[in-house]
C-alpha cells in the first residue's frame, strides 16, 4: 500500500513550482518541472499523488511564493524528509544556514560531524528532496566559488541575488 501525498502544482516567480506533503509534512519540491514528471516522481517514492487546495503543500507553495518575491525569510511548515540517516543530517545543517549566508560543502560536513566526507555531503545536498525551504542554494565550493545546482546554475544565482549573497562569491 503506497502513502497518499497531497500535491499542488501552480505557477512561480521562477517558472512552474510543484510542491507535495505527506501527513507529516513537505516531503518534495521541484522547480521548473513539468507536472507530469513530478507526479511520476513522486509515485516512483511510493506516494499515491492527490491534488489540493489547501492544506501543507498549498501552504509551502504560498510560503515559497512570498520568499521568491522577497517578502519571506522563514519557512514555517513541517518537513517529512525521506532519505539515509546521513543525508537527513546533512540536511538538518543546510537548514541552520541562515538567510544571506552561505557555507561551503566541507563546512556544512563538518557541522554534521564527518569532517571529512565533503563530496558524500556534496551528494547528499544534490539529493535535497525540498529545495528552498532546506536551502541548498547556500552551499557553495571550497574557496567561495558557487558551484552546480542541478544544472540551473542561473537559479541558484537568482536565489543568492535575491538574499544579497552572490557578492561574497569568488569568480572562477
């Protein structure tokens, strides 16, 4: 039996945004994909996709909103991260990063406490399950150099231009 997953799908300030929760919380967010593949997506993670009005994915979508247009800072919704027991402390440190800041992937390894496991923290970031609200987007290379973002690297710029971060970044 698969876990319903209630999902709402709407268009951004960055393009389409998809955004679904299980009963305890944000479980994936996707932006600039098309409905169908998130839907598949979220199937192929064993969730029986259910479309809403309301309720915590609608809320994260409103949340997301208002941060791309530069009103919010804070997410408050719940997260129901799914992933290994390494990847979900990882994300626990990315979600420390505060707004306009940014740590490079050895830092945030560090934080979690594997000093030396960078590039598993490098993989573990890529894997974030709900981008924005665990901002992956404020981790960058060694040296302050700002490093992929799914192959959008133009979205992660706008993401670090809208927080004012982009200027502590070095050019390669």
């Amino acid at each position: 039996m698969t876990e319903r997953a209630g999902y709402y799908i709407d268009r951004s300030p960055l393009g389409l945004l998809a955004v679904a929760a299980s009963e305890r919380g944000i479980v994936m967010v996707r932006l600039q994909t098309r409905g169908d593949v998130f839907l598949r997506e979220l199937v192929e993670k064993g969730f029986t996709p259910s479309k809403v009005g309301s309720g915590p994915a609608f809320e994260a979508f409103n949340q997301i909103v208002e941060y791309l247009q530069g009103v919010r800072k804070h997410f408050t919704v719940e997260l129901d991260l799914r992933g290994t027991a390494f990847q979900k402390k990882i994300w626990r440190e990315v979600i420390k990063i505060p707004y306009g800041k940014l740590k490079t992937y050895s830092e945030v390894a560090a934080a979690a406490g594997y000093p030396k496991a960078y590039r598993a923290a490098g993989n573990a970031v890529g894997a974030n399950p709900a981008p924005l609200i665990v901002p992956c987007h404020r981790v960058v290379r060694s040296g302050w150099i700002m490093g992929g973002y799914g192959g959008r690297e133009d979205i992660k710029e706008k993401l670090l231009r809208l927080e004012g971060s982009y200027s502590q970044l070095k050019k390669k």
